[in-house]
C-alpha cells in the first residue's frame, strides 16, 4: 500500500496526538479547526484505519494512533535530515567533486584551482586522480570521476570533449647545449642532430609528437623514452639530450640549467580540454568547480 505523507501531515499528527486537543493544535499549526480535522481524515483515510478517538470532550490515541505517534517523531526527524542535506547540496554546503587530470595539469593547473574552491566552499570534499589520457577518458566512463582535464582523444566519442586551451610544445636543451646557447624558435628537424629525451608511447605528449613527425615526413627516433617529467628534466641537466615538451609540462621542470625554446617547422599543438559524460547532469559542487576552471584557464595570473 502506498502512502503519501508530507513533513506538514506529520507535524499536524504530532500536534494533535501530544497535546490531545484539536484547539490547540490548530493554534499551533496556525490552521483553522475545521481544516486541522480535514487534514487529519485524509490522513486517517491514507491508513485505513481511525488514529484518534474524538468526542465532544476527549480526544485520544487509537491503538493504530500510538503506534504512528510512537514512530512519527523520527520520521519528521529523518525527513527534515534530508531536506537539509539536498538542500546543502544545492548551497554547496556539503559534496564531493572527484575529477581526473594530466600529470602536468595537476601539478600546474589544480593546486590553485583547489585552493580557490575550497576557500570558497571549505565543505566542499575534493579528489584528484593525476594519471594519463587514456585512463583519465576511462575514468569519466566509469563514473569514478566527474570530469576529467586531459588532451583531446578522438577514440573516445561516446564522451563530451570541451577544448579549452591549446598548449604549444618546446624544446627544452641544457644551457650548455649548443641549442642552450641560442635564443628564439628552433626547428624540429634541427633538435634531430641531438639524442631526444620523449615520453613512452602510450603517453599524448608522445603520440602528438609521432603524428607531427608523420604528417611531416620526418623521422622521429628518441634514444630514451621515460614514463615521468622530472626524469627528463634530471636527463636534459645532465646533456643526455634534449626534450620536446608542451609548454604546461614543460612548466613543471625546474632548474636553472634548462633552456626552453618554441619548436617549429612544424608547430607543434595540443587541444587541452574538459571530458565529461555525455548523459546525465554534474552535481551543483562539480558545476561551480567546472566554472572556476574555466574562469581559472581563461584568466591565467600574471607571470
């Protein structure tokens, strides 16, 4: 059997079964008698059974009364509970915004995206996944993030990619490098007479290297492939050779011994963007995230 109760057909019971007096529950509800004793028939006929035994004199719980008095109390309870906990939602007085990121991006781009959400809305829970392209797109899919801040991905259609930047790479060389000593643009082919220094293969730093190379007719062959920035930043200090980095990664890489340099002939860029899943709705704290960052990606602070 389906019953509708509301938070009002709850109180109007309560108010009646404490104080035994339809006057003063009226009074309390702020309702007219006549309405209070409506409200209380269609609630007795929701249940099929009488609550309250009423004379001109008394009026007293019925056996099915006591058992709804004695339960009612923690129902109003639960439901305001949950009033305020959606309505907390909403406010942005409670949640969690999980959100999945390129290694480079979340050591440049979500620290001072994170500081600025949380000082804002301090009770708002975050999490970040720093990972790779291709499991941050996963990620999305699964559900275990709400929006992922990656490199473009044509594999993953079923998804919404949203560009919101475009990140050039760089040539990064040791000071000492005969390419160090200059200044200015520096062409692909040109950084080819020196050992590349290049992410592994499965990485969209590398892949957008491979299709540049392709698309040029150029022939892309590095002596190592490592799986983390701060080794190629260790191995160009040290002269083992030179790196093409987008420009946001190349970003992470301290020291005073690197020189970085625009490539060019060809250009090479990379679509930076938000993914997301394409049905459903993000929450209210995963929206004022979303705004922040592209406000945050927009408007970058002064260098």
């Amino acid at each position: 059997m389906e019953i509708n109760l509301s938070g009002r057909d709850l109180r109007a019971f309560l108010a009646v079964a404490n104080s035994l007096s339809f006057s003063q529950a009226a009074q309390q509800m702020h309702l007219s008698q006549s309405a209070l004793s409506t409200l209380i028939s269609r609630l007795e006929d929701a249940f099929g059974t009488r609550l309250f035994d009423r004379t001109t004199r008394s009026v007293a719980l019925t056996a099915a009364g006591e058992v709804l008095a004695s339960h009612a109390d923690q129902l109003l309870s639960d439901l305001e509970r949950t009033v305020t906990a959606v309505r907390d939602v909403t406010a942005l007085r409670r949640g969690r915004v999980a959100l999945a990121a390129l290694p480079s991006l979340a050591a440049r781009v979500i620290p001072p995206l994170f500081r600025s959400f949380s000082e804002k809305y301090p009770d708002i829970q975050l999490s970040l996944i720093d990972t790779l392209s291709e499991p941050a797109f996963e990620l999305v899919r699964e559900g275990r993030v709400d929006f992922a801040l990656t490199a473009a991905n044509p594999a993953y259609a079923d998804l919404d990619y949203i560009p919101l930047t475009t990140d050039s790479f760089v040539l990064l060389v040791a000071r000492g490098h005969p390419l160090g000593r200059e200044s200015g643009n520096v062409e692909f082919t040109d950084s080819l007479a020196s050992p590349h220094i290049s992410m592994s293969r499965h990485t969209s730093v590398r892949q957008y290297i491979d299709a540049a190379a392709l698309q040029n007719g150029i022939g892309f062959h590095p002596a190592y492939e490592v799986d983390h920035l701060a080794t190629i930043g260790a191995m160009v200090s040290e002269e083992l050779g030179v790196a093409a980095l987008p420009a946001m990664a190349a970003d992470v890489i301290s020291g005073e011994g690197i020189v970085r340099r625009p490539l060019v002939n060809p250009v090479i860029r990379r679509s930076i963007g938000l993914v997301r899943r394409r049905e459903g709705s993000l929450s209210p704290a995963a929206e004022a995230m979303l705004s922040l960052l592209r406000h945050q990606i927009q408007n970058p602070p002064a260098c």
